[in-house]
C-alpha cells in the first residue's frame, strides 16, 4: 500500500506545466507574498491536490513547503495543512533537505520557535501514522528499522494518532504477534498495555482486540505482563526510577554495557559447556583439512611434511579479523568500534540477547543438535552492518566477517529441528516455555523479516561455525552462534 502522505502518481509529460507553478501558489511562497499566496490556495479555478505539494515541479529545488519552511511563516503551514492534511511533511528538496532542516538553518541556526515547534509536532504525527501503518500490514522489519532511525518518545507510542482508531500496540494484537509485542516492550519499557481504541461506539483494550482474534497464547502472555507491567499511560514521571529492562529508544547507551562490548571475555559465561570462538583460539582445540591437509592453506601439505608449520602460519585463521568472545558474553567482530560508536538500539538488542542466552538453562535440550552431539552451545552474536554490505545473506555475512576463501563457497543453509508441543506453558514471566535453546532461536528470528541459518565450512574445517542471525536493523546483524562437530 502507497504512504498515504507520498505522491501517488508522477507527471508524464514534463512540458504540462505543473499545477504549483501553474497557480502561481509557489511563487508567492517563494517571495512571501502570502496575501496571493491563501488566494491561490482557495482557488477553485485551480483546484490542488495534496499530491500536487507531494513533489517538486521539474526544475525547482524547492517545494511549496520548504518554501514556508525558509521564512519560518507559521500561518501560511497552518493554511497549508488545514487545507490539505495529507502534504508530505518529510519531501525533500532537489539537495536532500527536509522542510525542518530548511527551517532550522534560517536565521542564524535558531532552533527555537513556535513555527519550528509546529512543524516538529506535525512531523511526529505523520511518523506514527507510518509507523500504525506498517503495523497494520505486517510489516515488522520496516516498522523497527523507521522506529531505529525516527524515534518517537514514550507518550506518542501510548497513543493513538489523531484522527484513527487504533494504534501501534493494537494492531499487533490484531496480529497476535508475541514475538513483536516482546521486542517493542525492548525498546519502550514503559509501553502502555492498557491503552485504549479511539473508538466512539466500542472502546477496546488491547487484550479485547487479542480475544476478539482467538489469540489465547497471546492473552494468556499478555495478561501476565499486565500484573507485573503497570506503567502510567503517559509514561513514567521525572522521578521514575529507571526500568530494570534497558532504557527507552530516546536513551543513550549505558557506558558500563559500551565498556563491555568492546572489552575481552574475563568471565567464564558457559559453565560447562564450550563457545566456538574460544575453541578457535586453542590452537590445538580445532582442526582444518581437505585436499588431505591438517590446516587452511591453499598451498598446504600433509601433516608430515616438515614444511607444513610454516606453510600454514600466516593462512592459518577462520575469520579475519578474527572473532571475540567481548566481556558481557557477546560475541563480535575484534574491529568493531563498541565503546564509541554505539546507538542506543544497539545496545537493547544485546540487552535482548544476553537475557535469551540466561534461558538457557530452563530448556531440555541446550546443545545445538547440527551434526554430532558435541558439547558446543549457542553463543549471542552482534555485528556492526552498513549499507555497503548488502542484504543478509550467508555469502554477505561470510565476506563481511572476513571468513577464509575455503568458507566462502561451502555454506549450506539449514532447517530449525522443532519440537512440536500442543501444550505450550508460560513461565512466571508470561514467556513462554521452549523444550530446545534452538526454539527459541527461531522464535528470535521469527520477529525480522531479512535472516540466515547456514552452516560454512562443511568437510572444511571442525568445529564448522553455524549461524542463525538478522539484520535487525540497517545498521546490525546479530543473533546466534555455534560450532558444530562433524565426524
């Protein structure tokens, strides 16, 4: 479905001339001649429409829009709107600039005023209509990812945008949709579950919309997060002590977690058990070999050639740079730069990771269950990603780790092993129970829509490494980790 704020349709025929300019409309605006400019606006001669305002006519930099915005004129943007409440607030001029950023480079950088106020306010309200549209489609991982780059405080998300019935917590209990519900809760904690429908005939709570659907695992969950999940519907006051479950989107990333992403492993985090990547850093833990070769090397010899030492010592790795296992129990890429460049999403998700892997111990089946029963477990990964990397993908995830040339081509995706149980419980929590770790791996991934579960390395090298990740957002993958013995 097209954003309903965008424009609908582009002009053919660029020689038509286009109805702004036709009007006269934009170049009122343009040298603030706003007694022409509300006649333009109310001429029915001419009629506009909020599309005509959606795009810039061929060969102008600036729109109607950034034209108000660059004098700051307030009545002309309260006309503008109240006539056509569906201008694109976030169209960008011919050199990237939104209206706001136009506006806030005027008058010497000042960034206070009611005009600048208005439009902030009015641009909130069109990102929580996207926002409440993605989630009546379904579409999680668009939702998150706008949410990542356009954070909305706590009191917009516990509401319901003007002008609708139902906002972003109602519709995914429309979807029933624990995974996304738990993932919101992630980077809103104060997330009001008791918020209600703007509806004139029937207000419903979210639970009412999740009875009304079927959803019984949803309720049961939810109901359980509302005894022990009681926030203010406006959110917590100044004084509010701050939630045991991570700071809001709006907070910036705790130094002690940044300083625990960026350092080594210092403690001992799988009693009993063994992660692939210190595995990988014991020389003698881990072995390589084809083509009759005990090592990656593409000119390497058998293991009783005197020569074979030294043939494999500068081609001897599996990642380069090579991963680390970072203080907090993460695993990461030696490079990454955590302890200053670190956005606060970031920091949730590991948050998010770390309290998956503390489950661990409240599941039958701990181990991986990929090739033989070895005694590796799935070990919390994050890896900084660009743009520049790709989609995710096993081969993009493999080059931008750095995994040897050997990797590159044997990487064979897999299938999650289920078990299917009728019964499914809750915890205390209202989370519910999974019999294998590898469940809730997948119940992990299930909330994004771009993910890889493969295997690399296959008759290459034990252990194999195996991956189950998402790209989170455009700026992370992360997710899971493991070795798997082959025999």
């Amino acid at each position: 479905m097209p954003n309903i704020f965008g424009s609908q349709h582009k002009r053919k025929l660029e020689s038509i001339e286009h109805p702004i300019d036709a009007t006269g409309i934009l170049q009122a605006a343009k040298i603030g001649q706003w007694h022409d400019f509300n006649k333009h606006l109310a001429n029915p001669s001419i009629p506009l429409t909020s599309n005509d305002f959606n795009e810039l006519p061929p060969g102008r930099t600036y729109g109607v829009l950034h034209q108000i915005a660059y004098h700051r004129h307030l009545p002309a943007l309260t006309r503008l709107l109240s006539a056509h409440p569906l201008v694109d607030l976030k169209l960008r001029t011919k050199d990237g600039q939104t209206a706001l950023e136009v506006a806030e480079e005027q008058r010497g950088g000042e960034k206070t005023s009611d005009f600048l106020e208005q439009l902030r306010e009015r641009q909130e309200i069109q990102t929580h209509h996207e926002l409440v549209n993605k989630a009546r489609d379904g579409k999680w991982f668009e939702l998150f990812k706008q949410l990542e780059t356009e954070p909305l405080p706590i009191e917009t998300i516990n509401a319901v945008p003007p002008g609708r019935t139902w906002g972003i917590l109602h519709q995914i209990c429309y979807w029933g949709r624990l995974d996304i519900l738990n993932r919101l809760l992630t980077v809103f904690p104060d997330l009001d579950l008791e918020v209600d429908t703007d509806e004139e005939a029937a207000v419903q709570e979210p639970t009412d919309i999740a009875i009304g659907r079927g959803h019984t695992d949803f309720v049961t969950a939810l109901q359980a997060k509302l005894e022990q999940h009681k926030p203010s519907p406006k959110g917590p006051s100044a004084a509010s002590p701050p939630s045991p479950k991570g700071p809001s989107a709006a907070s910036p990333p705790t130094p002690d977690m940044r300083e625990a992403m960026g350092g080594d492993k210092d403690v001992d985090f799988f009693d009993g058990f063994e992660d692939v990547v210190s595995t990988w850093q014991q020389d003698d833990a881990w072995v390589c070999y084809y083509n009759e070769a005990w090592d990656i090397n593409s000119e390497s010899s058998s293991p009783n050639d005197d020569n074979s030492e030294s043939s494999s010592s500068n081609d001897d790795f599996v990642f380069d740079p090579p991963l680390t296992l970072s203080r907090c129990g993460v695993v990461r890429t030696e490079g990454d730069d955590w302890e200053t460049l670190c956005e606060p999403f970031h920091i949730e998700i590991v948050r998010k990771l770390i309290s998956l892997t503390g489950r661990r111990d409240e599941c039958a089946d701990e181990c991986i269950g990929h090739g033989d029963e070895s005694d590796h477990v799935w070990v919390p990964v994050a890896i900084k990603w660009s743009e520049g990397n790709g989609e995710l993908s096993p081969e993009s995830l493999l080059q931008r780790l750095g995994a040897h040339p050997q990797l590159m081509d044997s990487n064979n995706e897999l299938e999650f092993h289920l078990h299917h149980d009728e019964d499914d419980e809750l915890n205390k929590d209202g989370e519910k129970e999974y019999d294998s770790f590898e469940e809730l791996v997948k119940s992990f991934l299930d909330g994004y829509d771009s993910k890889a579960f493969f295997c690399a390395g296959d008759h290459k090298l034990n252990p194999v490494p195996i991956f189950a990740v998402a790209r989170v957002s455009p700026t992370l993958v992360a997710g899971f980790i493991g070795g798997v013995v082959y025999t």
